[in-house]
C-alpha cells in the first residue's frame, strides 16, 4: 500500500466516524481535510463503494419509526 493510499483510507476512516457521531457529509469532509465535498464523496464512494450520505443512511441507528 501506497503512502498515499494509506492516508487516503485513514481520512475515510475518520470521516465514517465523523458521520457516525451525526455529523453532516459537508462537516465530515471539511473535518477531514477537503474543502471540496464532490471530491470528498467521489474519495468515499472509491473505498467504500457507496456515497457518504448512503453509508450514513445505512449505518445510523433507526428510531424505530
């Protein structure tokens, strides 16, 4: 793995934190270090094969409604 590779999966790493707290996709990337959020999310889907908003809809608990 690359060093650039592994930077790029630790920043995604800490935005799936980031969104798992609630944190909106622009403050997940802006925490991360991208100013520009259609990179952030093209970033995101390329490890995790879906969008930022899809992975946080999917990984955040339901309220049961």
């Amino acid at each position: 793995m690359s060093i650039r590779d592994y930077l790029l999966r630790t920043r995604m790493r800490e935005a799936t934190e980031c969104l798992r707290a609630g944190a909106s996709v622009g403050e997940s990337a802006e925490r991360c270090g991208y100013e520009d959020m259609f990179l952030f999310s093209k970033l995101f889907k390329k490890v995790y094969g879906v969008s930022p908003s899809a992975w946080k809809a999917n990984k955040m608990p339901s309220d049961g409604k």
